[in-house]
C-alpha cells in the first residue's frame, strides 16, 4: 500500500499565486474605470465649448426677455424687471402671428426647392465622368464657401433696377417691361430673389453630401438587380433610395434650422422691406430689438424663435421616426 506524502497540485491555487493575488487588482479595476470614462472626457471640452458660447448668449437673452430696457435703462443703467409683460404684448399682437406664418411657409419653400435641386444634382455627380464631376464639384464648393454678406451684395447688383444684368437679359429676350423692374418693390419678386440666393447657397451642401452617398451604395446591389429585370427607375427605388433615405433625412433637417434663422440673405438685401412686408422672424426680432431699441421686446421674440423652431424639428423628427418604424 503506498501512502501519498504530496497535496496534488490544484489548478486554481497555482493560478492565484503565479498572479501574484487575485485578479482584477486596483490597477486593473482604475484602468477600466478610465476606460469608460474615457469617451466623456473626449467630449468634455466640445461641451464646455457649447456652453459658454451658446448657452451663456441664451441664458442672457431669456433674462434679457423678462425686462424693459430701451435706451434711458442703458443710458442710467437700471434694471427694470417686468415679468411676461413682453411675451404677453408680443403674443396678443398680430404682427408676430403673420411673420410667423410667414416665416413656416418662406421656410418650407426653401427646403423644398433645395432638397429636390440637391438631390438631382447628388445624383448626376455619380453619373458624370471624372472630369466634368470634378469641374461641377469645383463649382459647388465656390458657391458653398462664398461668404453671405457677399453673395447677397452680388444679387443685389444681377437684380438693380437700372444697371441690373437680370433686367438687361430679360429686355433683349423680348419683355421690354422687365428693363427697369424694381425687385424690391413688392414683397412677393423680394421673396424670389432671396428664395433664389437661399437655394442656390444651400444646393452644394445637399448635392455634396448626396453625392457621398451614393458612394456607399455597393455595386453588386445594381448587378442583382439587374440579373432581376429591374429598370433603371426599379433599381432607383430599391437600392438608391433606401441608402439614401438616412442621408436626406439628416440633410433636410439640417437645412430646416438654417433656412428658419437665415436672417443675412433677408436683412442685407432688402432689410425686411417693402413696409416690412419680407420680415421673417429672425429679422423681426432685429428690427423690434435694435431698431426700435426695443431691447426686452427683441429678446422675448427671440426665445419664441427658439421655441418655434424647436417644435417645427421635433415634429419632423417624429415623422421620420414614424416612417422608419413603419418600414420596419
């Protein structure tokens, strides 16, 4: 009979020991909390940012709203609280209701009229060879990085009255009328040129970022079908679109939010005239704060801006939600 004198070896124990203790130690437990920790503090400094130009200008402004102060508070700097007064008079006049309306529809043309000439133009860039792809994308980008105060100062010289080359082209093409037509003098020509300078600034970002989208569609998708009897439209719908779909959902509700606040096209070339009849929001609240000195008044037109077009995107956004749980 033999007798064992030795422990068998144990596989845990030996594992513990050669480890040097147990695992997941204070050093390994610190790692991982940084580790998680890590992507917040990535952000930290873009939000630090956000707030303090952003949030800080609108903290101010909401507390700004809440007051009356035109030139005598500046002047003998007083402050002088008075409640709702200014989103009460602001809400209970007419004035602000018709802008409004105004400002919705002006901003749904816009988009529109954007989306679909950006969407065409996106997709004749993938259709187009290198080189007039590259001279059209040249182009978009130059339209894309004028500055706006620019661009709006060259509208007003292609639409002058007297020395204008729009009314020139129009009077040798036969409507003699059109030689000394005043674009600024009716809100609805006002409205088309502005709408005009709008699309045209906005259309290369839509084209661009379409464009990029299609690039990301796989080639073997078309080859299949194809293979399938699908037509050039068939193929259009089943393979371009559902790619597409996120990108022009983003891309117009990127375009909602600066079409709504486009106050240098509307201002800078016309101010909002004639009578103040092309006043979108943006400029109404410019007009009633600085330009009357009005300043309490301006602000509280300016939360109400806010809060306008946040309701506008979040009703967007819910629609396409919908949709997409629809499709799902």
């Amino acid at each position: 009979m033999t007798v064992q004198t030795e422990r068998p070896p144990s596989g845990p124990a030996d594992v513990r020991k050669s480890d040097g203790g147990e695992t997941g130690g204070p050093k390994q437990r610190a790692a991982s909390r940084f580790g998680a920790l890590a992507p917040y503090l990535l952000l930290l400094p873009a939000c630090a940012a956000t707030v303090l130009l952003l949030g800080w200008p609108l903290l101010k402004d909401l507390l700004l709203s809440f007051q009356n102060l035109n030139m005598t508070q500046l002047i003998q700097h007083v402050t002088e609280w008075n409640g709702i007064d200014n989103y009460k008079e602001v809400l209970t006049g007419e004035d602000f209701w018709r802008v409004t309306v105004r400002s919705i529809a002006f901003t749904a043309v816009n988009v529109v009229l954007t989306m679909v000439v950006g969407a065409l133009i996106g997709l004749l860039l993938a259709r187009l060879g290198k080189v007039m792809r590259f001279v059209l994308l040249t182009g978009l980008v130059l339209a894309w990085a004028m500055p706006v105060v620019a661009a709006t100062t060259v509208y007003q010289w292609l639409f002058a009255q007297r020395f204008g080359v729009v009314n020139w082209v129009l009077d040798k093409l036969g409507w003699h009328s059109m030689a000394d037509f005043s674009w600024t003098g009716s809100q609805m020509s006002t409205f088309f040129v502005v709408t005009v300078l709008i699309v045209w600034m906005s259309v290369p970002f839509v084209a661009i970022n379409m464009y990029a989208a299609t690039t990301t569609i796989p080639g073997e998708l078309y080859e299949a079908a194809s293979l399938d009897g699908a037509g050039a439209w068939r193929s259009f719908t089943t393979v371009t679109m559902p790619f597409l779909r996120p990108f022009l959902y983003a891309t117009t509700f990127l375009e909602i939010i600066w079409i709504f606040k486009a106050f240098v096209q509307v201002y800078t070339f016309n101010g909002g005239g004639p009578d103040r009849s092309t006043e979108i929001l943006p400029v109404y609240a410019y007009v009633e704060g600085v330009g009357n000195q009005h300043y309490g008044m301006g602000a509280a037109i300016a939360v109400l801006t806010i809060l306008i077009m946040l309701g506008l995107t979040a009703y967007y956004l819910r629609i396409v939600l919908k949709q997409e749980e629809d499709e799902l």
